[in-house]
C-alpha cells in the first residue's frame, strides 16, 4: 500500500514533486490549520517555483484528502464537520482492521521487531509531534504486508483527511494522563507477532472507535 507519510507526487516534474512534499509535511505538522487558505502565488515565491507546478502540487494534496479545491476561486487545507468526521472515523473502523487482517501475512519478525520499537519510542516520548510522527509510521508500517488495489489508497486519504482531529485527540488523552492508547499499541503488536488476526481486528477497531467516541464529546473543535 501507499505509505501513509508519503505520495507518490506530481507526475510532471521535480518542482511539482517538491512542492506538494514540502506541502504535505507542512500541513501534516499541523503549520496550517483546518479551512486556512492556501494562496498559489504565496506558495510559489516561497518554495520558488512557477504557478504551474504549485497547480498541480495542489491538485495531488486534493486527491489525498489533505487539500479541498474550489473551481476558480482558491485553494483550503481540509475541514470536517463534526458529522464528516464521526462518518469517516466509523468508515475507519470498519476498513483499517481489513487491511490490517490482509497485511498479517507478509509481515515478518523484523517488521514486528520494528512495530515494538516504535510503540516503546511512543510510550517515551513527551513531544506532540514526535508522538503523531512515531504513531503515523507504526500503523503505516503494519500495513506494508498487505498487497491491494484499492483499499489502501483509500486508508491513506482517511489518514490525510483526519489528521487533524488526531492531533487534538493525542493532545487531550496526553493532558489527562490517559496511556489506553499506549496500552493498545502494546496489544496490538502482540497480536501481530501471534499471527492472530481476529485479535488484531478487535484490538484495531476498538483503538479507532474510542478516538471517535471522545472527538465526539468535543464538538467546539469543529466550529
């Protein structure tokens, strides 16, 4: 599957590429928030390059959830009602587990060595940011044995299109001391390396569902 920090890009030309890359990380690291406007000629000066590959670096972010385009009249980062995103985490609950049930196989020792460490590097970490980088490349990195056409394209673009919401989430359990989420990581690798996909799946669901639920309990953070 595609990689949940990473595209493919622009398919014409390295100044494209450039752009929506340095785009992407900038707006996944939570620089521009939710509804902010994204104005082609500032994006042009600052990375230095033409309208033209600004377009089409916009229009890869558009096709991975992170970006919403309004025919002739600009550019915003992503924003979701509460209702979109209750829909897209339930839309979540229900898929992630599948990809993760098809990724099981091709997931070796290795792999599943690396899926500890980061749960151990999340477990130590007291940086925001950090933790949504470590939790971002964990949950990708489960997903690398699984070889579909369609579902994974689909994972990333929720991922992208979330992203946000996450970032309050992780800050608000942090704030309480909650460590479920730490305790869920743990779990889920031990069902990986068991080969116990029906555990997996619970374990994955539950995790997911239980950010929607105390999203949920937030609505000022989507006026």
């Amino acid at each position: 599957m595609t990689d949940l920090a990473t595209s493919s890009g622009p398919r014409d030309g390295t100044a494209g590429k450039r752009v929506a890359d340095a785009l992407r990380e900038a707006i996944l690291g939570g620089q521009y928030p939710p509804g902010a406007r994204i104005r082609q000629e500032q994006i042009a000066e600052e990375y230095g390059a033409s309208r033209l590959p600004v377009r089409e670096a916009l229009r890869t972010l558009a096709d991975e959830g992170l970006v919403t385009l309004v025919a002739n009249t600009g550019a915003w980062v992503s924003h979701l009602s509460l209702a979109e995103c209750e829909e897209l985490y339930q839309i979540r609950e229900r898929i992630e587990p599948l990809l993760l049930r098809y990724s099981l196989p091709g997931l070796d020792e290795p792999t599943v060595d690396r899926l500890q460490q980061l749960v151990d590097e999340m477990e130590a970490s007291t940086d925001l940011e950090a933790f949504l980088r470590l939790d971002r490349a964990f949950h990708a990195m489960s997903y690398t044995g699984a070889r579909t056409l369609l579902l994974g394209e689909t994972v990333l673009r929720l991922w992208n299109s979330t992203q946000h919401y996450r970032r309050v989430f992780t800050g608000l359990f942090r704030a309480e001391g909650d460590r479920t989420v730490h305790h869920e990581h743990q779990l889920l690798v031990h069902a990986l390396r068991r080969a116990d996909a029906d555990d997996a799946e619970r374990i994955l669901y539950g995790h997911i569902r239980r950010t929607r639920l105390e999203l949920a309990r937030h609505p000022e953070l989507f006026a």
